[in-house]
C-alpha cells in the first residue's frame, strides 16, 4: 500500500529510460515517447527506467447471480478496500523488480492485505503509467495496474480471510470494500460511491474497468458520474456549513 497521494497536476516525467528504447520505425519510436510524455508506457518499457519505484494494484471482481432485497440484479462484485488513510483504493502496494517480478510482488501484498496469495499474471495487467507529481512532490513512482476475474467463492473467501488472517487488517488496510454497481429510484449506489475519495488515479482505473469490461454500460456510467459529480457538490456545501458551525 502506498502513502496519499493527489493527481492534481497532469504534467509528467519523461524518464530516462526514453532515450533507451529500441531503434526502429521513427513513428512507432515517437508513438513510444508521447505515450510516456502522457503517462503510458508499455511494461517493458517501465522496467528499463532507471531511479523509479515500481506499484501494483490490481481490480479482483466475479460474476453473482445476487440481487439486492431480492429484486435490484447485483451482476457482479467488484473488490476495493478502504486504507488507513481513509481513501478507497486497490489492494497492493510497492514492489522491488530487482528482487522478484511485478507478479510476485503484487501476490505477496494481497496476502499481506487481502489473507490470501491470489495468483496474478502477467496477462492480468491493463495499464502501466507514470504517476503524476503533486505540488512540492514528485514521487518518481510508476504505477501497474492489474485486473483479475475470479470466481464468487473465491471472493467470498478472500472477503473472510481480509478480516481474520491478513496481518495488514486494522493497520494499512481497513477492510475490503463491494462496488455498488447499480443506481436506486433514490440515486444511491454507485453514483454515492463514486462521490467518496480516492487514492491518486484510483477512481479513473475504477471507471475505466467498468466501462473496458462492460461490467456496466456506457449510459449508466456516465450517469452516475454525473449524480456523483453533483452529490460532490453537496457534500462540500455540507462540510463548509459543519465547518462554520465548529467556529461558533
């Protein structure tokens, strides 16, 4: 697991490694460097940098047949976890590449956060990005994300071991988290959820494996980001009016 972070600059590191990669196609070669001036960088690439840390996370969802009060389809469980900071995010964490693959790495931090050494391969991986730096900060930290398709009673397992073997529980990790996927008549659910804060691009990995895997549609997602978008401004409006009161 890794310290709080903000994504609220957009401008990235080039790294070192840049200057390292193959020769070849000057588009492709230039394809390559805009893809790291942006964040992206290809796996290969990001092992080659020199002078970053290296984080895995990794999104673990399955299908379900459940239905919320037996009639709202759940469809699928989508696994997050709240940290000791009090951000949602990802279980995983730092990994060492000079001293045991991403993989590894990422499967002996899910068993520190999440009880059980889940299996993650290298097929797993979706994204890898540079993290952007914050004021007075630049992490120099390139981020993988994985994400993993699992069974309903491996969740439900990992869900139990979360509580009673992971010997991060209470201290890093506070516990694991269900995803609502769906929105109720009220407009609760996922919109509410999607207003709650996020560990740096947390949030962004969330939507776009929502949307990548058609766990829910393009119409509901944006919905609910735009629900959630407003319940956020209520929220602040909320926290200035408790804040005020605290001044009395």
């Amino acid at each position: 697991m890794l310290g709080p972070a903000r994504n609220v600059s957009r401008h990235y590191e080039v790294p070192s490694c840049a200057s390292s990669l193959p020769h070849g196609n000057r588009h492709e070669k230039g394809r390559s460097l805009n893809q790291m001036a942006s964040g992206q960088m290809s796996r290969a690439e990001a092992l080659e940098c020199k002078g970053f840390r290296h984080a895995c996370h990794v999104m673990l969802y399955s299908d379900t047949e459940s239905q919320l009060f037996g009639k709202t389809p759940i469809k699928h469980i989508v696994l997050m976890q709240m940290r000791y900071d009090g951000l949602l995010g990802f279980p995983g964490g730092l990994v060492n590449p000079s001293e045991e693959t991403l993989e590894a790495g990422l499967t002996r931090e899910l068993l520190e956060e999440v009880g059980l050494a889940v299996p993650i391969r290298e097929e797993d991986l979706v994204e890898t990005c540079i993290a952007p730096p914050h004021p007075g900060f630049n992490p120099r930290l390139i981020l993988h994300f994985y994400v993993k398709k699992m069974e309903e009673e491996q969740i439900r397992e990992l869900e139990k071991a979360a509580t009673t073997t992971a010997v991060d529980h209470g201290l890093e990790a506070m516990g694991m988290v269900r995803v609502p996927l769906y929105t109720t008549k009220s407009g609760g659910g996922l919109p509410n959820f999607l207003s709650q804060s996020f560990i740096g691009n947390a949030r962004t990995q969330l939507v776009t494996s929502l949307r990548r895997l058609h766990l829910v549609s393009p119409g509901e997602l944006q919905r609910a980001l735009q629900n959630s978008l407003r319940m956020h401004a209520e929220s602040a409006r909320s926290l200035k009016s408790d804040v005020a009161l605290m001044e009395e």
